[in-house]
C-alpha cells in the first residue's frame, strides 16, 4: 500500500498520504486512497471472516494530488458526520485543526503574519478576487510563520494553519504574495520552475505534518503529526 495506516479503530481511520497520490481519482484504473483502503478493509472483512458488504468510508477533507500529510477518513456514517461538523468549524474556534509545512521560493515580506484574500474557483485553478468583487468568492484566512531559511537558493520552510479551507487556498494565497511554493508548477513562474527543476523537486512543498480533532464516540481530543518525507523538505533540518 502506499498509503500508511496511523490509526485504525471502529469508527476513524488517520493515514499518511504521499505526494502524488490522489486521494480519489475520477481516473478509469488508477489507483487512489479511497480505493487501496477499501480494498484494505475489504480483505479485513474476509480475514477475520465477519459479515457485511461493501466498507464504509467517509471522506472528511482532502489534500491535492501532490500533497503529501495526514488525513482522517470515516468508517460508519456517525462518525462521519460528527468530524464533518468539527471540519465545518475550522479555524479559529473550531476542535479540527490542520498545519501544515510549506517551502516558500522567496522572503515574504513579514517573517510572520497573517494573509486574507477572497478566493474563487476557476476551472482548476484558485483565483484572487480583489475585494470579493467575483460573485461566488469566499473569504480565506491563513497564519504563518518562517521556522528556517535556505539562504543559497532563496527558500523559506513555513509553518503554516488554515483559517478557512478553500480550494488550493495555501498555494494560491502564497504565490498571490510573491511567495511560490517550491514544485508548485499550477502557480509558480518561470523562476521558481526552473528552480524546482535544477533542485530534483516534482511535487508541491506543502505537506499536513500536524492534525488534530475529537474522537466521534469517546470525545477525547486525538492529535497527530508526521515528518514531511518530499525531497523538498530534504533541505532543512529535520527537528
């Protein structure tokens, strides 16, 4: 599997997705998340010999395509919902909570701070819409802060949370800010591409390391975090 399991009960399952994986594809045949943990769960099911159909398994949030980081995944309709309503309420008073790391190609202009955009969906790509003038933009919120710098070739290791949870909202708001990340070719320039290129990095520098929410049934607070494992992260130190 290239998914890896963290934790697995009755109810929650948290896995480690790589970059390059896509959590479900609308792909004829390719593989996906959805689908190797069903066939996970499936054999599960035949090996313990217990009865049922088909697995359940709800899909709370998700991470594109070349994002690596951590994911919760329902096993029954209840705990489905009951994290769905905790993700609805993310951000500042919110019990879900995501972090992620990103490598920015530039300094930002604060070495922390907070950037608030309006963000519209445009085909596949996330657009800014200056003072929500584009009917249907909504409103993103993110904090951020540079833990290291990479001073030869101009890269900053961000730790970054999400206030609100739109499309490419990290990618989308940090490129907006003259701040790339490393292998984002959908929002990059010229520069950075060549960068990524002359570097070996073919996937987006943004990973979930750090995800945190209240279990379904027991109502303990559950947190988890991982090291990003991309080439991109290969260039700072791994505390």
């Amino acid at each position: 599997m290239k998914t890896e399991i963290l934790f697995e009960d009755g109810d929650v399952l948290v896995i480690y997705k790589p970059s390059g994986f896509a959590v479900q594809t609308s792909k004829v045949g390719e593989p996906d998340v959805v689908s190797e943990l069903k066939n996970y769960l499936q054999q599960k099911v035949k090996t313990e010999k217990l009865t049922g159909g088909i697995p359940y398994l709800g899909i709370i949030h998700r991470l594109d395509q070349p994002v690596e980081g951590l994911l919760v995944l329902g096993k029954n309709k209840q705990a489905t919902s009951f994290l769905s309503k905790q993700l609805q309420k993310e951000g500042g008073g919110g019990t879900f909570h995501k972090k992620y790391y990103a490598v920015l190609c530039g300094k930002p202009s604060s070495l922390e701070g907070t950037v608030e955009d309006f963000l519209y969906k445009n085909k596949d790509r996330a657009e800014i819409a200056k003072n929500g003038s584009v009917p249907g933009a909504k409103r993103a919120v993110l904090r951020y802060a540079v833990r290291q710098v990479r001073e030869a070739d101009g890269l900053y290791l961000a730790d970054i949370e999400i206030q609100t949870g739109r499309f490419h909202q990290i990618r989308a708001q940090m490129a907006h800010g003259g701040t790339p990340l490393l292998g984002d070719f959908k929002y990059g320039n010229e520069e950075t591409t060549a960068l990524a290129r002359k570097l070996g990095v073919q996937n987006v520098a943004l990973c979930a390391y750090s995800l945190s929410f209240f279990h379904p049934i027991s109502k303990r607070e559950m947190c988890f975090y991982v090291k990003p494992k991309g080439r991109s992260f290969s260039f700072f130190s791994q505390e």
